[in-house]
C-alpha cells in the first residue's frame, strides 16, 4: 500500500482565498493529496477549491454547499 500526505482544509465562505491556500501547500507538498471541506458555503469556495487541484468534500448541515 502506498502511503502518502493528505491534507485537510475546512472552509465556509473562502472563494476569494482557497485557490492561494490550495495552491501554496501543493508547491510546498508536491504529490500530497489535498482535500476541501466545502461547510455550507454560500459562494463558490468549492469550485475555486477544485480549480486549484483539491478535491472537494461538501459538508452536508442543511446549509447550501456548492461544490
């Protein structure tokens, strides 16, 4: 099995920040998988999100959560 970085980012309302955030830890973690957890966000923080080259997990609370 191979074994590997994950990284996990929560985030509610990030669009205008998350697409940096992803960006710098996949130069600083080349090869590491990183995660979004979209948490109801009512912008499009999880489409930035994957963009960026992360995966994205919505967070399901009843709140709207585009991703």
């Amino acid at each position: 099995m191979k074994q590997g970085i994950s990284v996990i980012i929560p985030a509610k309302n990030e669009s205008a920040s998350i697409g940096q955030v992803v960006g710098q830890i996949k130069q600083l973690l080349p090869g590491a998988e990183v995660i979004v957890v979209n948490d109801g966000s009512a912008d499009d923080t999880g489409q930035q999100a994957r963009v960026a080259g992360a995966a994205v997990v919505c967070q399901d609370d009843g709140d709207a959560c585009t991703v």
